[in-house]
C-alpha cells in the first residue's frame, strides 16, 4: 500500500511569532507557534513528493523503533516483547532474554538505544519500568545482543522512589555525541517532582555509558542536588532527538491535561545543562525568569511523541530537520531548523494512520514511523499497530 502526497506547509506569520531576548536563556531565540490559532496559513509544499508504505502489521502496543542496518529494525512493545525486522519480514517471536516489565498503565517495556560502537560490541539498552515495594519505576540496562538473544545484563540505572500512578514515565534513552547516555524521567503525575533538585522524577539525566556520574555534570559536586540531573522542571517528555553533527538536543513534551492545569500547552524544547523548563510554575505561553520558553507551543494538544532529525540523502529537502510525531494529534510535524531555530513546520499524515508512536530514519535514508492504536489509549485495531515508511516516490 502507498500514498503518494504533498505535504502542506504551515507557515507561522508574524502575527503570531515572536522572538523574546528577556528570557533566562537570552542567547536563544524562542518561538511560540499556537496551532489553534486561526490566522495560521497552510501552504503547498515545497518539499519532495513521498510514497507511503504500509510495510507489516501485528504489533501491539509499540514504543520505539530503532533501525541498526537496511536489513535489521528492531522494535520495542509495552508487553515486555523486542521484536526484529529483519530481511524482509518480522520475526515472530520476541528477542529472547528481555527482562521482566511492569506493563502498567503508560509504562511497560519504552525505549531502546544503540551504543555508539554498536558495530563491534553488540551492546544495547533497554529502558523499562518495574514494579517494587516503592512504587513503579523506570529501569535502564545494558545488555549484549548476540546470535542467542540478550545475554550479560548490567543495570545501568536502578531506577529512583517511584510512584503507585502507573503514568508519565517519560521514557526515551539516546547517546549523545559526547558519548553520554541521556535519560528523560517524567514527574510520575506529581508535579512537585520535576522542581525538586533531590528527586530524579521530571528531569533529564545523563549518564556515563557504564552507569556511573560524569564529573562534569552541571550539578556535580553540589550537595543540595542529585548530580544524575542534566535538565530539570519536564512534565513528561516522551520524545528525545540528538544531532549526529552538532550535539543539539531536542525533546518532545506533553502539556497539561485538565487535571493539572487547562489542557494543552504541548513543547518542543531546546535542552541545555543546568537549564529549568518550568513545570509545573509556568506551562503554555507563561513565563518566568529562570526557566526555559519552548521553541515551539501547541495548543490544543497533539501529544508529541518520538523524534528525529533527519540527516538523509532521499530527501534532500528535509535535511537537518527535525521530525515528530504524535499521538492525540494523529500527525508527523516537521520543523524546518535554521541551525538550532525552527522557521517553519509541515504536517504530514494527517488523521491517516491514527495515532503515532515514534519516528526513526533507517540507514538507507528512509523515514519509519509506528503506530500506536492498541495501548489503552488508542481505539483499537483489527490487525495491529504498523511499521510506515516515507520514500521518495520517484523510487
């Protein structure tokens, strides 16, 4: 099945695009894009013409995929199970040796990184959740992926005092190019958490890749503040991109949902060491000196899940740009960045696949993107959640 389309370009007009130079932050430039405003103009694309493949169903309650060659994609689901693409079908059964998850409410098995030199050491981490005597918890482990499955666990980061509330556990793992591993925490639905320089709940974290602190840290050294804490005062940031060339991070952030505050007020970040993000002391467009203002702003909410930059060859024009996708919002957004500063955005898949998990650029400079329809969140489906692809149409 493909879907050959042009995409419309959202261009955000000065009437509601400013840039503040009186936040905490002043060396970067913050935009606030509100997508229910109505004086926003779609566009015609500019971009290339994609085709859209639907390349296998059956998957159920997917979280992450992360390709590791043009023959291999693995993929992480909530049950507990890593499955394999490989060759052109997806293996049946789930990588043996996957640790035993807390599949509750929004946790259960999350994300997977690569280590850097993944090629020669086969090492791989699993960030999950687990049920102990002080509440759920996210857990990350190293493993070694070999012929026979996982095998050589090494917990990497124990997990922190959790909570009964089986939700926001964030949880997205990625390397950076200084070789450190980062690590994003929800607040576990008590927003008091993400402000709480002792607590680990609502920050980012970054880590050494055998688990142990970087001294160079912000917070290294302090003894009012977990030196773990690279960012801090994040809700729930299920989404985390870091730029291959430039170390630029960027992560995705759910808003308020009623129950917190007005819902909405959804986040691309710009994250930075030692840098506060607000919640819950300031959310959609409040600001408040000594916290960090989003790069970009959705209200009403569209979820925001996994991300990308995209650095491929098949489309040239989306090169550099940061892509994410979403779940309310049933979408793939790309941000068009002029370096760290996004000048525009584009809405793909709009209501075509339902609900959108994560987003991933394969070796072979495709986008795969997966579906999330079958967690407690989702309608449903007969069939099961999806792997997509975008490729150029001319191929």
């Amino acid at each position: 099945m493909w879907i050959a389309a042009r995409a419309i370009y959202l261009i955000v007009i000065s009437s509601i695009v400013w840039i503040s130079m009186a936040d905490a932050y002043d060396f970067l430039p913050w935009i606030k894009a509100w997508f229910s405003s109505v004086d926003v103009r779609f566009l015609e694309s500019a971009s290339d013409t994609f085709r859209l493949d639907v390349v296998f169903e059956g998957l159920e309650s997917p979280w992450a995929v992360v390709p590791v060659s043009r023959d291999r994609i693995f993929i992480t689901e909530r049950p507990g199970r890593l499955r394999v693409f490989e060759h052109g079908r997806l293996l049946p059964d789930s990588v043996p040796g996957v640790p035993s998850v807390a599949y509750q409410g929004q946790g259960g098995l999350l994300d997977i990184a690569l280590h850097p030199d993944y090629a020669t050491n086969r090492m791989i981490y699993l960030a999950y959740t687990v049920e102990t005597d002080r509440g759920l918890m996210t857990r990350v482990t190293r493993f070694e992926d070999t012929a026979q499955g996982l095998k050589n666990p090494l917990v990497i980061f124990p997990g922190v005092p959790g909570s009964h509330k089986a939700k926001h556990f964030g949880c997205r793992i990625r390397f950076g190019v200084d070789r450190k591993l980062y690590i994003t925490l929800g607040e576990r639905g008590e927003g008091w958490r993400a402000q709480d320089l002792m607590d680990l709940n609502g920050k980012t974290l970054r880590l050494n890749e055998d688990g142990s602190i970087p001294g160079d840290n912000p917070f290294s050294g302090r003894k009012d503040t977990r030196p773990e804490i690279f960012s801090w005062g994040h809700r729930n940031s299920q989404g985390m991109a870091i730029h291959p060339e430039t170390g630029l991070i960027l992560q995705t952030e759910h808003g308020p949902s009623w129950d917190d505050a007005p819902g909405g007020g959804d986040e691309v970040n710009l994250i930075t060491g030692g840098s506060n993000y607000g919640w819950p002391l300031v959310h959609h467009r409040e600001k408040l000196k000594g916290t960090a203002s989003p790069l970009a702003e959705y209200t009403p909410a569209l979820a925001p899940a996994g991300c990308t930059f995209y650095l491929g060859d098949a489309f040239p024009a989306w090169r550099g740009d940061f892509f994410f996708v979403n779940l309310k919002g049933k979408r793939l957004v790309r941000l068009k960045m002029d370096g760290h500063r996004p000048v525009g955005q584009e809405h793909l898949l709009i209501d075509s696949f339902g609900r959108l998990r994560d987003v991933a650029q394969g070796s072979d400079g495709y986008l795969y993107v997966i579906t999330s329809d079958t967690d407690a969140y989702g309608p449903g489906r007969v069939g099961g959640d999806r792997l997509l692809r975008l490729r150029p149409a001319k191929q």
